[in-house]
C-alpha cells in the first residue's frame, strides 16, 4: 500500500489470507445495467436485464490493511486500481496505457469494504478477479475492482478517468450541472419470469417472480402491474432481508383468458422510504437506470 500520506506498506497473498476473514452476501449490478431499455439508443453495452448478481464473498475487510498501513487523520480517499488496462479509442482519454482505478471516501472503505479472495464458497474465477477484487457493498459494481493490484491512500480528491469521464453523471445543484463520480446503486425491482416477450398461457395460473435491492437500506415491498401500471398489487416477499443483498419476490398471477399482449411491471420501495421512480432522468447519461421497466408478453 502506499499513498501521498502514508509511508509504502506490502503484504502478499498468503500473508492476507492469515488474517481475519468473513463471509457475507453482496449484490453486484453493473452500472449499465437495463441499457437496451433506453430510447434513444445510447453507447455501451446493450445490457437487458441480467447484468447483476448476488454471491457469498469471503475475505479481509479493508479496514484491517488500513490499521496496519496506519492511515493517518488527514486521509481522505482510499484508490483501488486494478491489473486490466490498455489503450482507450477516446480523444478525451490520457495518451499511452492506463489501468483501471477507482477511489472510495475513506469512511466508505473502513466501513465495510471487503478484500475478497472466494465467491461462494470457493476461489475467485478468473472473470470474477483472480486472485483478489475489491467488494464495495451498496455501489455499483464498478468500485468493486478486479484483479486488485494496489492500495493508495491519499488527502487528495482522485480524478483519474474512470472516475470522471466515465462512470459519472450530471449531477444539478442550484442550477448547475456538475459531473458526479457514480457511487450508490439505485433502487430497484426487476422481473425474471416471465421473460421478455414471453408466450403464457391465457386463462392460467402464472408465478411471476424477480428481485429486488437497494443501496443502505432493505428492501420491504414489491408491487405488481400487469396492466402496464394502471393498477398494482403487492407481491410476496420470499426471503429475508439483508442489509446490500438482493431480496426475491413472487405474485401468483391468473392471466387474462383472451389472448393479446400484456405489460408487467415491478415496482420496489425499501426502509429509507424510497420507491422506484416512474420516469427516466437524463442527466443519469447511460448510467444508473432503475426507472419502472415495462415487461411485454403475448398471452395465447
């Protein structure tokens, strides 16, 4: 570890994994995630509705290296940078090579951030972050570097590319826009089945099933449309709620008996009182989608 104020600090791998552990489940999402539900089109993957999971992660908490690296009071920031890198086709980019990093408030980073070095149980997969990544609970999943390579502690705002000029949005404060480091995920419910596009059974029992999660906070209802948000009912909760995991809902739904097209969405509201908004906010760019996310399907 080393940093603008602290002196170099290294530990290897097996000495890290000597050190305390703990396992905990933490939801991941992309911040891209939903992508292809944008009108118009924007740039990036054309994610639809898979690009974010829940897992076990099993690891050292940052706060521990940061005890020993002795981080003194005028640190501000915790920068994570990873091994993957390489050159980027954007004239807005620094010219040559450059590593992925990202930074976290040092309060962000002693709280509950995780060296995690298995995923359920077992070693990291290499498309996972082999050997070591980062587990930052509640943000997006791009703060959760892979293939972490090195620790920087520093008093100074980090404003390295992957930090300003991607994975950022406008941000708008007495009337000005200002760019904005993404951070918290956004709240959200998203249904798994029936798929997009789906064919069921007219005049039947369908279980219509999905997840929810939130950031600093738990989730504690899911609402139903199947009339494209006309009307809504409460799903059931299946599971037990976790502080930065993902919670699974169901509704027993009794489709129409004429065939024609149908328009589910979920809706999820969480313990700070917050609840999906039914609108897209542009200056979110191709960033943080959790507006109300229309499920069309073709009852037969």
């Amino acid at each position: 570890m080393e940093g603008e104020v602290e002196k170099p600090f290294a530990i290897n791998y097996e000495e890290l994994l000597e050190l305390e552990s703990l396992t905990t489940p933490v939801t991941l999402e992309c911040a891209g995630n939903n992508r292809n539900f944008l009108e118009p089109k924007v740039k990036g993957v054309q994610w639809g509705l898979g690009a974010v999971g829940t897992a076990e992660w099993t690891g050292v908490p940052l706060s521990i290296l940061l005890d020993r690296a002795l981080a003194r009071p005028e640190a501000r920031e915790v920068i994570l940078e990873g091994a993957d890198g390489g050159m980027l086709e954007d004239p807005k980019s620094p010219a040559g090579e450059l590593k992925f990093a990202r930074s976290l408030p040092l309060s962000k980073a002693r709280a509950d951030v995780l060296l995690a070095y298995k995923m359920n149980g077992v070693d990291l997969p290499p498309q996972h972050g082999f050997p070591l990544r980062a587990i930052v609970p509640g943000w997006y999943a791009m703060a959760s570097t892979k293939w972490l390579e090195r620790i920087i502690v520093t008093n100074k705002p980090f404003t390295g590319y992957y930090q300003t000029m991607d994975y950022a949005y406008w941000a708008r404060r007495g009337g000005v826009a200002e760019l904005t480091p993404l951070a918290e995920m956004q709240i959200k419910a998203e249904i798994a089945r029936p798929a997009k596009d789906e064919i069921v059974f007219a005049n039947s029992n369908m279980r219509v099933h999905g997840a929810a999660w939130t950031s600093d906070g738990e989730i504690t209802k899911v609402e139903l449309s199947t009339d494209g948000g006309a009307s809504w009912k409460e799903a059931n909760l299946i599971d037990k709620a976790m502080p930065n995991a993902w919670r699974l809902w169901e509704f027993q739904w009794r489709t129409p008996s004429k065939p024609g097209n149908q328009t589910l969405v979920a809706r999820a509201s969480d313990s700070r009182g917050r609840t999906q908004p039914t609108e897209r906010d542009p200056d979110r760019g191709t960033y943080m989608i959790n507006h109300l996310l229309p499920i069309e399907v073709e009852t037969r």
